[in-house]
C-alpha cells in the first residue's frame, strides 16, 4: 500500500558487526509500533493499516499469531505481562484532520487493547472517544496509573492502572 508517496512496510535490526538488516517477515501496511518478547524471540510489530498485531519468530520469520486491532499505533507492556496497543477507530481523513492542531483535543475515538503474550487473547481496556481528550497513540504504564499520549493537540491523560484487572 501507498501512503502520499510513501510505501511503508518492513523493520530493520542492527547489529554492530552487520549494521541494518530487514528482517523477514515483517511486511506489513504501515508498520507503526514495534516492541519484543521477554525473551527477545517474538517480535510484536503493529499493522496499521491491516488492523493487526502481527507476532513473528525472530529466528525464522514466521508469523506466530495476528492479534485483531483496529489502526494499532504504538505499543508498551503494562508492567503485568500484557502488551497494551493504542487503536485508533477513525478514519484517515480523521486523523489527517489533527495533524495541524496544537492545542484542544483532537477528538476521535480510541481504544487500548490488552494482549496476552502466552495465548494471545486480547481485550479492550479502554474506549474513549471526545473530550477530554482522543486520539491515543500510547498507553504507558507509571506508578499505578497508565498514561496514554496523543499525536495531536495539548493534552496527556492518567487512567487508574486498575482497567487492566480482569
């Protein structure tokens, strides 16, 4: 897929012997947050525009699981072994709409969506759409509270760590 002229799609690793080198598997429509396993054997890499956590095999490229998100944007764990995935629910023209705002809240809905990394299940944790504030990109984990961010506008919030209890 292309983007405005821009064809995303892949992640490098670099090693010092070898410098940057693709690592296979990772194709994917905009690929926009990435993090690893414990272990560093998966990779979790966000397909934005494919509406999917795609999970890979370092070693080998293979794809392990797709964990369904809508547009995920960025990744972090939560400090209790879930993986929270900032999912935007808006569409393009919606979040081109934001670029330019610097302060306020760009408004549209988001949801942080937990994944379990030993079965992959997933949950929603939050939804939230308007004021106070929309359009998370990350969820961060601080103190007993989760902190999520935004690409548009002035605006970071605190939400009680206590959503992610089942």
């Amino acid at each position: 897929m292309e983007l405005f002229g821009y064809e995303p799609g892949y992640a490098y690793e670099w090693q010092p012997d070898s410098g940057l080198t693709r690592i296979a598997g990772t194709d994917v429509q905009f690929g926009n947050g990435v993090e690893k396993s414990e272990d560093e054997q998966l990779l979790y890499l966000n397909n934005y525009f494919g509406d999917e956590v795609v999970v890979l095999d370092v070693a080998t490229g293979e794809r392990v699981a797709s964990v369904p998100a809508e547009s995920p944007d960025n990744l972090a764990w939560s400090g209790a072994g879930e993986l929270l995935a900032a999912s935007h629910l808006a569409s393009v023209t919606d979040v081109m709409g934001c670029q330019e705002l610097e302060a306020g809240s760009c408004g549209f809905r988001f949801q942080i969506v937990a994944i379990d990394p030993a079965d992959h299940a997933h949950r929603v944790v939050l939804d939230q759409e308007g004021p106070p504030m929309g359009a998370a990109t990350v969820a961060v984990p601080f103190a007993g509270h989760i902190y999520l961010g935004t690409f548009a506008g002035d605006r970071i919030a605190r939400v009680d760590a206590g959503i992610l209890e089942r």
